[in-house]
C-alpha cells in the first residue's frame, strides 16, 4: 500500500483576544480574507473603556477588506488606498452618528503574496506588527519603535479625553504622502503577528 504525502496547508492562522482583568468586552476586530491581492490579515484597535469604541474599529476593517477585494494595482497601491478607505469610513460614521464623534481606530494590515514569496505590510496608530524566524523577533511596524510616520510622539500624547490624535477618523485625515508600506521577503519559519493597541 503506497500513502500519499498529505500537503501542509499553505497559511496557518489564527486569532486571540485577551480582554485584561478590568474588560468585560473587546473593541479589537481582526480578521483573514483572499483577496486578489493576496491574503490580507489585518487587526484594528477601538478605543477601549468608552461607548461604542469597538464600532470604528469593525467599520476600518470592513471597509480595508472591502477595498482590498476590488481595488487594483501593486501590493503598496492597494494597501495606501485601503488605508485610506477606512480611515474615510471611520470619519463618515462619526459625522454622521453623534455617538460615534471622537472616536477612532489603530489598524495594522498584511499583505501576504505566496507565488512571490513575499509580504507587504502598512499601520496606522498603536497597532504593531511583529515577525517571528530563526534569527528573533522583530518589531516591523507601530508602538513607539516606529519613527517613520511620526507616530511615536504623537502616540505619546494623548488629549484629555485620553484618545490618539494617530487614529483612523479622528483630525485632519490621512495624508497619502505620509504613509509608508513595508515589504519582507518569507522565509518557511516566519510567523507575523499583528496586535491591536493597549
């Protein structure tokens, strides 16, 4: 009797929350979709402690997806415009919904192409993301490590109602020029992790 090889799965994922012990509740969401761009995972943070903080962060993430799905272009092109997409989305929700003005979402996005061997990768806010392999761990994008959007100093001041000027629908909007994606190259052993704020 001759026994087939059994193929690995190409992606093994998966998600957690950890609410703390003061948190009934999570304002994360986070999720994993195809898209023709690759496979996307991406995690967005609310604003944890207040009414509805969890809906700006579930409207980022549908609309990242929502734009991923149907837009265009190179893997950078695509994850600028999703960015963009929701921090719009976040920015809608808030005029139009008064419960919902003031609050805002962090968000931490991955673009995986398989047939290339390679991940893109955008954030915005106090979401990180980190990847595993033989050689450590390594804080890619977010928190305070990362000085390329100016976001560690904003993140360090937070207004008096304790929310981040560095957050999706909240200000002026996201300016194209300011965003910066990233791209690594995947080795077999590598695990990414993405990790909503606080």
């Amino acid at each position: 009797m001759t026994v087939e090889p059994i193929e690995p799965p190409e992606t093994y994922w998966g998600q957690d929350c950890h609410f703390g012990p003061d948190r009934l509740v999570s304002e994360d969401e986070a999720g994993r979709f195809s898209t023709p761009s690759g496979e996307l995972f991406v995690v967005a943070g609310g604003l944890a402690g207040q009414a509805g903080g969890g809906v700006p962060a579930r409207l980022a993430v549908a609309a990242f997806q929502q734009y991923c799905l149907a837009g265009e272009g190179s893997p950078e092109t695509v994850l600028k415009g999703a960015l963009l997409a929701a921090g719009d989305a976040v920015a809608a929700a808030g005029e139009k919904y008064r419960e919902l003005r003031g609050l805002g979402a962090s968000l931490a996005a991955l673009l995986w192409r398989r047939d290339e061997g390679a991940a893109w990768y955008i954030h915005w806010g106090d979401c990180r993301l980190y990847r595993f392999s033989v050689d450590g761990l390594h804080l890619l994008a977010g928190g305070s490590g990362d000085r390329r959007t100016g976001l560690a100093e904003k993140a360090e001041t937070a207004d008096e109602g304790g929310r981040l000027p560095a957050a999706l629908g909240l200000g002026e909007g996201l300016d194209p020029e300011a965003l910066s994606v990233g791209r690594r190259i995947c080795r077999e052993e590598d695990t990414f992790l993405l990790c909503a704020g606080g």
